[in-house]
C-alpha cells in the first residue's frame, strides 16, 4: 500500500494520509510490543537461572538435568526475543533514517557478527550471544528497577563468563592449527583482545559479587596495575606491556580456557615483539625502555608459566630449565642486602638464558643478538676485543 501511494500519487490524498499514519504507528507499536515481549522472557530466564544455582545442591541427578534443560530452553527463547527486536525495531529505524547514533552503531556490530556465520561459525556463536545480552544489559540498566537490575546482573556475569570461557577455549584450539604467520598474528590478536574485554566489563562485577574470593584477592594488585592502561594513548610498548600483565591475570581466571600450552605461544610472541621494537627503535631512550620490559617479561615469564610447568616433551629442555631456575633463586636471594647486583646478574643470567635459544635461527636473530652481547660487555659479562666480533660464542676477526 505505502509502496504504491509513492509511485501513484502526488498530493497528500485520504489513502495517502491512511498509509502514512498507519506507517507511522506500526513501529513504536512494534518497540513497544517487542519490549513486553523482551521483558517477560528476560524475567523467565531470570527465574529459571535461579532455580538451576539452586539445583546444584539437589541430589536427583535427574531432576538436576531437567532444571538445567529448562533454563537453557527459557534462555534461548529470551535471546531470541532480543533478536527478533533488532530486526524488527532498530532495522526499521535505520532504514528509516529514524535511528540514533547509539542505534546505527548497534546494527553495525550486528552485521559484523553475522558476517562471521558462514567461515567462522563457533566465534559467530559466541559473539552473538555476547552481542544480545550486552544490548539488553545496557536497556535494563537504564530502566531504573533496581531490584531486576541487581537479578539480571548475576545472569549476565554468569553467562558472559561462560562465553568468553568458551571463546578463548575455540582461540586455543584454532592456534594449535597449521597457520599462517599473519592468520596465528590475528589469532594472538583475538585473544588479547578477548582477554581485555573480559577483564575491563565482566572482572569487574565477579569481584563486586565475590568479594571474599581468594582468587580475585590473589589478582587484585595485577588488575590495579592493568587499570593504568585504560586511560591514554598506549604506544607499542605499553601494549606489549598490557598484554603481559592480561595473561599473567589468564594464569589464575582461565586455566582450563587457556591452557599452559597456548599461554606459552603467547609469551613467546610477546617476547618476540619486544625483541622487535628493541632492534627496529632509533630513539636511545625508547630502546632503554624496550630492554626494560624485555627483563620483566622475560621474568613473568618464567615465574607464572616455565616455574609451574609440569609436562616438558625434552627431558633435555627441562634439565636446563632446573638449572637456569636454581641459578635465578641464588640471584634472589641478594635483593634484599645489594639490589645493584642483583638487577646485574639477573640481566646477565636472562640474555644468556635467551641467547642460548636465540643462536639456533642466528640468521633470523643476527641483530637482537648483537644488542644482547654488547649488553653482556656493558655489564661486564663479556669483553669486547678490538677488530674483533662476537659470533655464536666465539670471537672472530673481522674483515678490514
């Protein structure tokens, strides 16, 4: 009807008037209509995580499935819900030309996900669900009841956490692949990126509903610490450094998620990056600043991963580990009495530990290599004879 009153007539005539009104009602009707619809599944699902949390105690296994396959049925429904109110409301609006910025904003995320669907099914499953739920957290949060809020909020952390849980599991697994170097790099980048946002919306409600946690009070001074990184311009540097203090926090929040194996890989292109920004830096006091967080990411490193290493695939590898781990204890022991020497054989011990790794591809490394010995010589570790250079440990003459 609308469509053809646009092509037939002109002025504004009685059937022309009729389509428009109708036109014009039909969408708030729809909001309104969808947002009833929403709240009365929101409420359900609410109810229904209630009850599962007090199943647990229940000894019936059977009964125990059965609230949990309730909830998960009333769940879906309640997503459903909020699905069907983006295709129907703020698809309309922005068609329209009738949505705010908030709205536009909203669609476009929507549509990015779903781009996902057809290559990336299990990363489209997961994101959708956090889409839907964080569109609804911010509506209920605004609805001014404080009573659902607080209900909603046990729901919302409750199910985020499952899902990023479940997203960083799929990372995981999709860096044990035979990737590319740029698509593993995109892999790393997800997972950062997840452990960030994590840490950012959803730690922060956990720690509000257990304070007594002995987890989130174990971490509370690394999560201060990431907190730094939230306000400002970040520099490549500072972002190596963020990414290191989110997977220190990983080790105690996603253990099963992000598996010691995975962690590690992810270390080490940490490490890889800032042996990078070491070399490529022109800026003296930039590289000072690099090697800097080389050292603590080289001891974080060995601290919350190789130090709780059970599984080594060559006994060889962890027979020097043992040593390098009994060397760095011996060092630890002087901080207290005499830090100067302390932060010098803590260095010599790191660039030698890392050289020794580093010489295997010595073609690939040549320049890291040559910044680590003349470290070596800075800090009296090695000497540095005249017209003659350093080359896999050994001193050779150079060419004139």
């Amino acid at each position: 009807m609308e469509e053809r009153s646009l092509r037939v007539y002109q002025e504004k005539t009685f059937f022309t008037k009729i389509t428009n009104t109708i036109t014009k009602l039909l969408i708030p009707t729809r909001i309104g209509f969808n947002g009833m619809l929403i709240s009365m599944k929101r409420n359900n699902a609410i109810k229904a995580y209630e009850a599962y949390k007090e199943s647990e105690t229940i000894a019936d296994q059977t009964k125990q499935e059965q609230i949990a396959k309730k909830f998960e049925d009333v769940y879906a429904l309640y997503l459903e819900s909020i699905d069907k109110y983006i295709i129907d409301s703020i698809y309309k609006k922005v068609k329209n030309d009738t949505a705010n910025d908030f709205e536009r904003n909203a669609l476009s995320q929507y549509y990015n996900i779903v781009h996902l669907k057809e290559t990336q099914y299990l990363e489209y499953k997961y994101k959708k669900q956090m889409y839907l739920l964080n569109l609804d957290y911010e509506t209920v949060e605004n609805i001014n009841k404080k009573q659902i809020f607080e209900k909603y909020k046990i729901l919302y952390t409750a199910q985020m956490e499952n899902l990023y849980k479940g997203l960083l599991k799929h990372y995981s697994i999709k860096l044990a692949d035979n990737l590319l170097p740029a698509t593993k790099d995109e892999i790393y980048h997800k997972i950062f990126s997840t452990l960030e946002e994590y840490i950012e919306d959803i730690l922060p409600l956990k720690m509000k509903q257990e304070p007594e946690s002995k987890v989130y009070k174990e971490i509370l001074e690394e999560y201060q610490n990431f907190e730094r990184f939230e306000v400002g311009k970040l520099d490549q540097n500072d972002n190596i450094e963020k990414n290191m203090i989110l997977l220190g926090l990983s080790r105690k929040l996603f253990t099963h998620s992000l598996p010691l194996i995975v962690a590690e890989q992810c270390y080490g292109k940490l490490l890889q990056d800032t042996r990078s920004l070491i070399v490529d830096t022109k800026v003296m006091r930039k590289q000072e600043k690099a090697y800097s967080l080389l050292i603590t990411l080289i001891e974080e490193y060995n601290l919350k991963l190789l130090s709780t290493k059970i599984y080594w695939e060559k006994q060889a590898e962890r027979e020097e580990y043992k040593k390098f781990w009994k060397e760095y204890q011996e060092i630890n022991q002087i901080k207290d009495t005499n830090y100067i020497d302390y932060s010098r054989e803590k260095q010599i011990l790191f660039i030698k530990n890392d050289l020794k790794k580093l010489r295997k591809q010595e073609n690939k490394y040549y320049k890291i290599i040559q910044f680590y010995c003349n470290k070596l010589v800075e800090l009296g570790a090695m000497r540095n004879i005249r017209n003659y250079g350093i080359s896999t440990g050994k001193y050779i003459k150079k060419s004139k």
